[in-house]
C-alpha cells in the first residue's frame, strides 16, 4: 500500500466523530471508587493468591539467577506496587546514584534474560488456567503500563521502572514456572537458568 | 509510537489533578473521567463493535485506571499511559470472544501487495458509509486498522498487545484496507468500451 494512500486511510479514519456512551456512566463508576480505598486491589486479590502459591517453586528459579552486584531482594520491593516499595526503591537508587547505569544494564539484561525463558518455557508449558491465568493477563498489562512509561523520550526513573518491570517478569515467571513444571511431568527443570 | 498520530487521547493534564487522584479524590479523578470519557468509549467500541461491551470496557477502563494510578510514574503522558489500561480491557473482551480466532488465511499476504495508486474510496466516503463499512470488518482486523491508523501504535506494538506477530498486525492491516475498499467502492465503473453495442 502506498504511504499516500495510507495517510489518506488514517486521516478519513482519524476524522470520525468520536462517541459518546448512551447514558450516564459517571455515576455508577462513582460508587464503586469510594470503597477502593479500604479494600486491597484487583491485582492483589487475584494475582497474590496465585503468585505466593507459585513461590517455592518460583523460589528455586530466582535463586538460580547469578546475583547481581546490588542485592537480588531490591528488584523484588521493586516489583510491589506498593507506596512502601516505591519509596524503598527510590532510597536505594539516590544510594547508588553513582552506579545508575551499571544497575540499569544488570536490570535490562535481566528482563531480557527473563523474556527469554517465558519465551522458551512457554513453548512446552501446559496453557495457564482460571486464577493463574487471570493472575498472568493482570502482570501482562501491568507490564504493559510499564512499557509505556520507558517508552517515553523522558524516563527520568528509568531504574525504577527497569526495576518494576524485572519484579513483575519474576512474578510472572513464578507463576509460570510451577506450570512448566506440572507440564514437564514433576520433574525439576533443573537445566532451566536465567542470566 | 508513530510520531502523525493525532490521537483523541491526547489530552495533557496538570501533575496536580493527577497528584489529587492518587490521593484518593474522586471528585479531581471525575475531572478525568470527563475529558476521557469519548476517547476511551470510542477506542472500545471500534474495537470492540459493540456498545455495550464498549461501555462496560470504559467502566472497567476507568475504575483499573484510578485502582492503579499509584503506580502511574509521570514519565510518560497520562493519556498514552491511561490509553494502554482501555485498549487492554478492549483487548481482553477480544480474547473472550470468538471474533480473536481470527482466520490465519491472509497471514502471509505482504501489504506492499496491496499497493496500488487507485483512488481511495475512503477519501470520497461520508462519516456513517465510513463507519458502516467498519462495522462489517472483523474485530481484529478493525482493532489493527483503528490501533495503527488513528492511534498511531507501530505494527510491533500491536503485535504484543494482541499476543501475535508482527507480520499478522501487517496482514491485518493489509486485509482491513482491502475490505475497506470493497466494501466503500464495491463495483468500479465499467470502461464504455466493455458495454454490450444495442
């Protein structure tokens, strides 16, 4: 297709009207922000459960990583959404300004490392079911939202993002892990390693 | 992210309506809703081709946007990042539904292909023949057209929304842009010389 023809699809297309919903859709929205407050999050409620249940096994993957020069534990306050995990990442980044980009290569090369064995594993895994599926899609668009945020000309927290998007990887990769593992028959991958 | 997108999404937003919300201010997160209601209403329905489940995607849209924006950082504009919470909930009814089963079969159609320098029909078609039009393509393909041309997300971006390869978000495209023209300009006009004489 030409580029003129392109520009002339997307222009035709970018000059619809955009919609409206039929009805008031505020309202009943409303309602059910006020009790998000004293409840914990979609994420936690469904992704948490399966996550802490895939941990010993995922346990054994992560331990298995070669450690990094900053101890392996940050990357996993990173992965909190929490505030507290916010704040202890920013601590430990102003702590280690001088070595900022050492630690953004290690963090870039452990989510590459990581993409790498979902990739692989994923292949031979049984498809994930019911909560850990659902677990699995919510770290997915949660990575997703991270991906936007590096995305961006401007990161000024670019090893805290690097860092949240390696937290959610491992969790995604402890969910997965147990399932590789149920596929492989019980029997422990043990030629599996992420660097 | 292509740099010609014009995006309804872009709508930029002071840091301290943003810093209201994150802590817990419903009635500054309404100020949000207001501006993004549309966008976020019509990006659903274009992909999803429903407008019911384009409204329950905007309330899902919304309600993950304000349960997550504690974990909205600021590096990147609050549209692109809210943008990427509703094509995920668009995407997510997708999967559920038997329309992302999409047939594989002009998987290996190249859009170059395609190319062709007939007029565009689009250019000529009024918003609702448009619109009508759209709605006859399959969700997937419609949900690339719509991503790529008006939202600007390159080919690999789609890709890894939709869980696919690049070169289907590139037949996709292709074909939607087939489909479009056929169905906006289903019988071309026939040359006087192929006319049956009386």
């Amino acid at each position: 297709m030409s580029s003129a023809n392109r520009v002339t699809l997307g222009e035709a297309l970018r000059a619809l009207p955009l919609a409206a919903p039929p009805g008031d859709e505020w309202t009943p929205l409303r309602e059910r922000l006020q009790p998000l407050h004293t409840r914990p999050s979609a994420w936690r409620r469904y992704a948490l459960p399966a996550a802490l249940a895939a941990a010993l096994a995922g346990a054994f993957l992560i331990l298995r990583t070669p450690p990094a020069s900053a101890p392996a534990t940050v990357a996993h306050v990173g992965a909190s959404s929490s505030t507290n995990g916010t704040q202890a990442v920013q601590l430990h980044n102003a702590q280690n300004a001088a070595n900022q980009p050492d630690r953004l290569a290690q963090l870039q090369q452990r989510s590459q490392a990581l993409e790498r064995w979902l990739r692989e594993t994923g292949r031979d895994a049984a498809p994930l079911q019911g909560q850990d599926l659902a677990a699995a899609a919510e770290i997915e668009n949660l990575i997703g939202l991270v991906d936007v945020e590096l995305a961006a000309p401007r990161q000024t927290r670019a090893p805290a993002l690097w860092q949240r998007r390696v937290g959610l990887l491992e969790d995604l990769a402890a969910l997965r892990y147990s399932n590789y593992r149920l596929a492989a028959g019980g029997q422990l991958a043990a030629s599996w390693q992420i660097d | 992210m292509q740099m010609v997108s014009t995006s309804a999404f872009q709508i930029d937003l002071p840091a301290a309506l943003i810093e209201r919300v994150k802590n817990g201010d419903t009635a500054a997160f309404e100020q949000i809703y207001r501006r993004f209601e549309r966008p976020v209403y019509t990006l659903a329905l274009r992909m999803l081709g429903d407008a019911e489940a384009a409204r329950d995607a905007l309330h899902d849209a919304m309600l993950k946007a304000f349960q997550r924006i504690a974990q909205y950082r600021g590096d990147a504009p609050f549209w692109a990042w809210l943008r990427q919470i509703a094509m995920n909930e668009a995407l997510m009814r997708l999967r559920g539904g038997e329309g992302f089963t999409v047939s594989m079969e002009s998987a290996g159609v190249n859009s170059d292909a395609l190319a062709d320098d007939a007029p565009a029909p689009w250019a000529h078609a009024d918003a609702r023949m448009l619109e009508q039009a759209l709605a006859q393509l399959p969700a997937v393909t419609r949900s690339v057209l719509w991503l790529y041309h008006v939202e600007g997300f390159t080919h690999a971006e789609i890709a890894t929304a939709m869980r696919k390869s690049t070169s289907f978000s590139k037949s996709q495209l292709a074909r939607g842009t087939a489909r479009l023209r056929a169905l906006l300009d289903p019988e071309p006009e026939a040359l006087p010389c192929l006319l049956p004489t009386a």
